[in-house]
C-alpha cells in the first residue's frame, strides 16, 4: 500500500503521484488533459474561497496541487528542483524575504545565487518558506486566490506555445511558470490556514483518494464527472 507521509518531501510526493496515476494518466490523458483538471480543481478551490466554503476550498486545492504534479511528471520536470532554484528562500523577483516588490516597486529581476544547503527537506517546508517570503498577514485569502487564478492562467499559455513551436526556451519557461503556481498554491494554504502536508497526508494515506487502488482504477467518466 501506497501512502504520503506528513513529512514527506515535495519531491517525495510527486514520485507518490506518478506511481499512483503514472499508469493510468499515460493511458487515458494528454498533456492538455492534464493540464485542464489543475485548471478544473483550481478555480473550484477558488470558488470555495469566494463562497467562504473551506470544505470546496481545501479538498479541490488538493486535488489540484495533486493533477499539478501529473503535469510535472508528464513533462519529466522536476518540481521540487524547480520551486527551489525559482524561490531560494526569497521572492524570485525582487530577491527578498519577506517580499519588498511593493514597496521597491522593482522593474527588472534581481539576480539570485541559489544555495543548495538551504533548501527545505520536506513539503511543509516549502510551505513554511512560502510564509516568510509572502507573509499572509500581507494580503486576504481573496487577493491569494486571485494570485492562483492568474498563475494557471500563465502555465496553461507556457504549455500551450511550447506546444506549438517546442523550443527550448519554451520548455524553460514552463519550469518557471510552474513554480510561480505552487508559490502561489502555498500562499492560498497559508491565508487559510491550511497544513498541505497533514492535509495530503491524510487524503492519500490509502493509495488513491476514491478508489484507493494502486495503480489508480477509477476510470475516465468517473474522473470527468469528480465532484469535490
């Protein structure tokens, strides 16, 4: 039996994912596919928030960081790495922590100097990093999930031209545009609260989260018609 521990690392969880669904997603989706259910369960995850429900927030936040992942493996990017190198421990614009874009209003992008010993061992520390990077304090859960909105909108284009003309400057833009998503699926977790770590913990603690098979059985319609 397959299960995410809490104190996994991210890495930790996207191998769970492609040994959960790689299989099944190979089979019965494309790229395109994939990437419409993390636009699907996000905007759900969104909606939650916009109708204070946390129930439609949380679960299909989860369920979309989970299809993020699928995009990850598909595309043989490695998250963790990508996040890391995008987000070392400060904003990956202005180059500090906690952010000063605001105030600075900066133009250009500050050069980093990435340093692999600093980097969190587990999911809960990135969430943690994103935290000090982005306090919550700082913005509403409202303006968080816009942040979101707006990210996947920029995967969903990266993925999108990279597919018309695959250059590799395209594909690179797509590790970039990755990791802007998950800072900001962090920082919607942070302004409500919610412990990814223990959260995907306990909603993959069997295998898969409906039908708890290793690999994942539930089949196409089913899939289409999830409701969360």
């Amino acid at each position: 039996m397959a299960s995410f521990p809490k104190n996994g690392s991210l890495a930790d969880f996207q191998d769970f994912i492609n040994d959960i669904y790689g299989l099944p997603d190979d089979r019965m989706f494309s790229i395109s596919d994939l990437l419409s259910n993390v636009e699907r369960f996000t905007m759900r995850a969104i909606k939650g928030i916009r109708k204070n429900d946390k129930r439609k927030r949380d679960e299909n936040l989860i369920i979309a960081f989970s299809w993020f992942m699928a995009v990850g493996n598909r595309l043989h990017i490695n998250l963790e790495e990508s996040v890391w190198n995008r987000f070392p421990n400060v904003c990956s614009y202005c180059a500090t922590s906690p952010c000063e874009c605001k105030a600075t209003k900066r133009k250009t992008r500050k050069r980093i100097i990435v340093k692999r010993k600093d980097k969190p061992k587990t999911l809960e520390g990135f969430q943690r990093m994103f935290a000090r990077i982005y306090p919550p304090k700082k913005r509403t859960l409202e303006v968080a999930g816009i942040h979101l909105a707006e990210e996947i909108g920029e995967v969903s284009e990266a993925v999108h031209v990279f597919l018309g003309e695959h250059k590799p400057e395209q594909f690179h833009a797509i590790t970039h545009e990755l990791a802007d998503y998950a800072s900001c699926l962090f920082g919607v977790a942070n302004s409500a609260t919610l412990d990814m770590a223990k959260a995907l913990a306990k909603n993959y603690r069997k295998n898969c989260h409906a039908c708890h098979k290793s690999p994942c059985a539930c089949g196409f319609s089913y899939i289409a018609k999830f409701d969360s």
